[in-house]
C-alpha cells in the first residue's frame, strides 16, 4: 500500500461580510495506490495540523472506513 498526501488551499465564500479579504481553507487529498480516497477539508485550521494531518496519513495513524 502507497500512500501520499497533497495540500492545496481554495477560496469560499465567506458567511459575513466582516472579513477583510478572501476567505481560504485547506483542503488535503488522501491518496492510496495513486487514487485519491478522501479529500479533508480542514476550514480554520493551521497549517501545522494540516501538516499533522499529511504525516498521520503517510503513517498509517489516519485509517478510513470501508463498506
């Protein structure tokens, strides 16, 4: 089993006008075998949990469920 993770940020839309620019979120693709199996988006976290999130899915700490 090969595993990999990639991280990209994409914009949305913001629920009130208070912000001062254009919202973002992160968003991770889990990828096994070359497929990606879950695509996490991670709304209002850092980018060191993203991070935590890539490596615990490398390891094999992150463990998806399956009919």
């Amino acid at each position: 089993m090969n595993r990999a993770a990639s991280v990209r940020k994409v914009q949305t839309v913001g629920v009130t006008n208070e912000s001062s620019g254009p919202d973002t979120m992160y968003v991770v693709d889990l990828i096994e075998d070359g497929q990606v199996v879950e695509s996490r988006k991670l709304p209002g976290k850092s980018k060191a949990y993203v991070d935590d999130v890539c490596e615990n899915w490398n390891n094999g700490i992150i463990q998806l469920l399956v009919d």
